[in-house]
C-alpha cells in the first residue's frame, strides 16, 4: 500500500496528482488534515484502495515512460555511432 490514513489529501496530490479525481469524486477537500480524520472510519478503506490503485497506475505509467525514454536515447545512441561510422 503506498497511501495510507495518516496522509493528507494535499500532501496524496503533491505526489500522485491524478489522485485528485478521486478526492473530487469523494467531496474531499484538498487540505492538511490526515484522511484517518476526514473520512467516515467505515468509508476510509475504501478510499485509500481508490487512492492506491490510481497511484499505482500512475506509478506503472511513470516507470513505462521512463523505459521508453530510456530506449529512445539508447537507439538514438547507436544511430549516431552508426551515422558516425558510415561517414568515416
């Protein structure tokens, strides 16, 4: 689980910002108090397991750019070698 209850909304949003739609769809306001004080007990269980699987996409989509980033420069790498080589 990476968000848990002693979290704040604004403190979830500063680092997995596509978190808001699901404080939007909660009417949970975007403030400093932690969720253990904001949300019903019986409700909080199920907004951290929102909360946790939109930062768990958007943790998955990061990593997937990043690798793809990664990929690009290294193609990028080996086209300018071969371009290199091809002139000399």
């Amino acid at each position: 689980m990476l968000i848990k209850s002693n979290k704040s909304p604004k403190e979830i949003v500063g680092v997995w910002h596509l978190t808001t739609a699901v404080f939007k769809k909660r009417n949970i306001p975007l403030v400093d108090e932690p969720l253990e004080k904001l949300v019903n007990a019986d409700m909080l269980p199920f907004v951290l397991r929102d909360l946790n699987k939109v930062a768990r996409i958007q943790k998955t989509r990061s990593n997937n750019v990043a690798l793809f980033i990664g990929i690009a420069r290294f193609f990028s790498e080996i086209n300018i070698v071969y371009c290199l080589e091809t002139v000399v």
